[in-house]
C-alpha cells in the first residue's frame, strides 16, 4: 500500500535484525502501523495499529477477499468531494483515496494525476492492493493481522511482546495532529521496563537509545528539512 514515509525499501535490512531478537510464538505489535509494509513480511502473530480511522477501516477491508471488486475510477473532482464530505462516504473508501490516490501519498495531500501515455497511478495503486495468486500480494499477506483505531499510547499489548514503532519524524513533513516526540521516547522507556523489546525507526534518537542501523535514503519526509535525503536509523533502547 502507498503511505508516505513507507519502510517498505528498507525492510530488508532492518527485519533480519529485529527477527533475530523475536522469541518465537511471540506477538509482533507495529502502533504506527502505516501502510501495513513492514508488517505484511512478518510472520505469526501480529497487531498493528494507527490513530487514522479511515487507514485501519482500508486495512480490513482490504483483508476481505472481494476487496478489489470494490475499486472503481476516481477522478479529481470526485477526489475533491470525498476529501470535503468524509463524514458521508464509507472509511475504509476515504482511506483508499486519500493515501494511495494522494500526491506522495500524504493523506489529501493533492490528487497525483496520471501522466497521459507514461504512469497510470490509479491503476498501479489498485494493482498494489489486489490480491492474486502471488503470494506477495499485500492483501494475501495482512490476512490475519489485528488491526486497531486507536492512540499508541490506548493500545491493549499483551506481555513481553516485541514492538516496532515507526512514529512521525521530529522536524520533517507535518501530520495532521501534532505529536509530542518527548512522550513517545518515555512511553518506550516505560514498554522495556514492563517487559517489552522496543524497537524505533528515525532520523535522532536520545542519547539512551542505541543506533544499531542507519542508511541515507531519498524521502519525502525530509522536504522540511531543506534537504532530500535523510539518515533512516534503527534504534533500541535497553536498560542500563
């Protein structure tokens, strides 16, 4: 699925290091789930979850095997009348359009047109979320994971699980509802004191948290910064 700031190319290099830690039969629990593309390539038990309603009501619609029958044409004036009257049209419908139809895809953040004869991108966007005989299929893959509505800070984790966070970037592209940075990295404090392994996806980190990964990659998450790469980092916190 199209989410802005995706880990979806970096998975690689950071899954084999978190997965070399993960107990087996243990819960894997994303509470910025985002697009879902981290989380499709983990196996066994999984939770994810986001304070977006209409990107966790898309999720588990797409889990649903008639999913792509319910796709159709958008075009922008039609993109314009969903993103004004969100209250009047299905979630996980208001989630389709404003992530994967979306410029860059930040959530109504401007319908990206097609460019005639070169990229079809409603097109692509549908044939990212169908589910084929490929088992690479995102929707084949989310399948059975949990997902919830809900704030990080509101979401039930079962014990000693390990946690992935990929939370809005301090000093980068802003989200809609402002989000307080110096709480999150106590709240993850507090998760490995209660039994969790934490691990946090950003570009900083406090000085407490180890840096066990880090690669310069082109963002859009970094126009706010002046520049158009960033530092992706793996971090851990462990208790001292």
């Amino acid at each position: 699925m199209k989410y802005m700031g995706s880990k979806n190319r970096i998975a690689k290099n950071i899954l084999p290091i978190m997965l070399s830690e993960r107990k087996e039969d243990q819960w894997w629990v994303e509470p910025f789930v985002g697009g879902a593309n981290m989380i499709d390539k983990v196996k066994g038990k999984r939770i994810g979850s986001d304070s977006n309603k209409y990107l966790i009501a898309l999720l588990n619609k797409m889990k649903e095997d008639n999913f792509i029958n319910s796709l159709f044409i958008i075009n922008e004036e039609e993109y314009k009348e969903i993103q004004k009257n969100k209250n009047i049209y299905p979630d996980w419908l208001v989630g389709y359009v404003g992530f994967n139809l979306s410029f860059g895809a930040k959530f109504f953040g401007g319908y990206r047109r097609d460019k005639a004869g070169i990229r079809n991108y409603q097109n692509e966007a549908q044939q990212n979320l169908r589910a084929q005989q490929n088992l690479r299929a995102q929707q084949n893959l989310i399948k059975d994971v949990i997902f919830y509505n809900c704030d990080y800070r509101e979401l039930d984790i079962p014990n000693n699980s390990f946690i992935y966070c990929d939370p809005p970037y301090e000093n980068t592209t802003k989200y809609k509802e402002k989000f307080n940075h110096k709480e999150f990295w106590n709240w993850c404090r507090n998760k490995v004191n209660e039994g969790h392994i934490v691990y946090i996806s950003e570009y900083n980190a406090p000085d407490d948290f180890e840096c066990l990964w880090k690669k310069e990659i082109v963002s859009s998450l970094t126009k706010n910064t002046g520049g158009k790469r960033g530092m992706e980092k793996l971090f851990r916190y462990n208790i001292k």
